[in-house]
C-alpha cells in the first residue's frame, strides 16, 4: 500500500467515526506523535504488561472475532433492555 492509499484508508476510516471521545483520543494520539514522543515509554509498567500478554495470546490464536464480541454485547443489550 502506498503512503497515499494509507493516507486515503485513514480518513475514510475517520470520517465514518461518531464517537466524540475516540475521536478526541484520536487527536491526542496523533498529537504525541507529531511531537516525536515513543508512546511505549510512556505506558505504565502493567500497561506494557498487558500489551505483552494480549500480543502473546494473539500468537497463540487465542483470539475472538470482533463479530462474535460485538453479536454478543448486542444480545446482552437486548436482554438489558427488555428487563427495564
């Protein structure tokens, strides 16, 4: 993928956010990077310790499809919602 397509992904990606906090979160994090900060020396201890573990797991295969997460939250939701 070129720089250019790279760059056209991410807008897109963008524009189709609506969550104000992520896109605020977005902004915070492109701001760090502009000011050539490495993001990892930043991370707590336990932070970077779950990042380890979750990257471990990943390569492991030990993973579920956003799909199934989000399918899940959904009937959860569901079943909340008709409770009330």
């Amino acid at each position: 993928m070129t720089t250019s397509e790279v760059k056209n992904a991410l807008i897109l990606q963008i524009l189709q956010i609506n969550d104000q906090a992520l896109l605020e979160h977005l902004v915070e994090y492109f701001q760090h990077l502009s000011v050539n900060k490495d993001w990892w020396e930043e991370l707590t201890a336990a932070q970077k310790e779950l990042i380890q573990r979750g990257s471990e797991q990943v390569a492991r295969g030990e993973v579920v499809p956003d799909s199934v997460v989000r399918a899940k939250a959904r009937r959860m939701l569901e079943k909340v919602g008709k409770s009330s």
